[in-house]
C-alpha cells in the first residue's frame, strides 16, 4: 500500500506540473528534453489514471480513496508553492521515480 500511495503521487504531481508549465520560458530550451518533459508528463498522467482505476479493481475501495486525496493534496500545495523555473527537471524526476513506484506495485501483485 505505501509504495502504491507514494507512486499515485508522484505521478500526479509530475503530471500537474507538466500540465501547469504551458508557458514557453519555464519548459526545457533544448527540443529533445522538451519533448521528454512533455512525454513523461502525459505519461505520467495516463499511468496515474491506470493505476488508479487498477486499485479500486485489486485493492479495498479506501486505499485508492486515499491514494486520490494525497495526490489532490500534493498538487495544491505545488499550486500554493508557485510556477517555479526548476520545475521542468523536478516533473521528470518524479515521473520517472513514479513509473518507477508503479511498475514496482505492478510486479510486487503479479
């Protein structure tokens, strides 16, 4: 449950922030890391998605309950927090350690 709480997280957050970084001047200069950023965010999105609906399939209904309420939570306080220029580096390494969570959870059940 710990891993899988903290994966649903930090893939919200590397989402939101994607998501959030619409403006020119705080997405990576260098094309290839702009399409990165761009692809571990949505990728990031569309996995947080799975893995949510996963759970409430696999696990009792309060554990992806609480994995969507820590998620809303983290992401307010990233919104609080402000557009910050670090951000693009800061959204692709917890996509990456969040795919990483995920893909853990998924072979830890299987």
């Amino acid at each position: 449950m710990q891993v899988y709480f903290l994966a649903l997280v930090l893939l919200s957050v590397a989402a939101f922030i994607e998501n959030r970084c619409s403006t020119p001047g705080l997405r990576p200069d260098w094309p290839p890391a702009e399409r990165a950023f761009r692809v571990l965010g949505r990728s990031a999105f569309a996995v947080w998605l799975g893995l949510l609906a996963w759970g409430f399939v696999k696990f009792p209904w309060w554990q992806p309950a609480a994995g969507m309420v820590g998620s809303l939570a983290a992401n307010a306080l990233v919104l609080q927090a402000g557009v910050r220029p670090g951000w693009p580096g800061i959204s692709m390494g917890l996509a990456l350690c969040g795919l990483m969570a995920a893909s853990w959870v998924m072979v830890r059940i299987f």
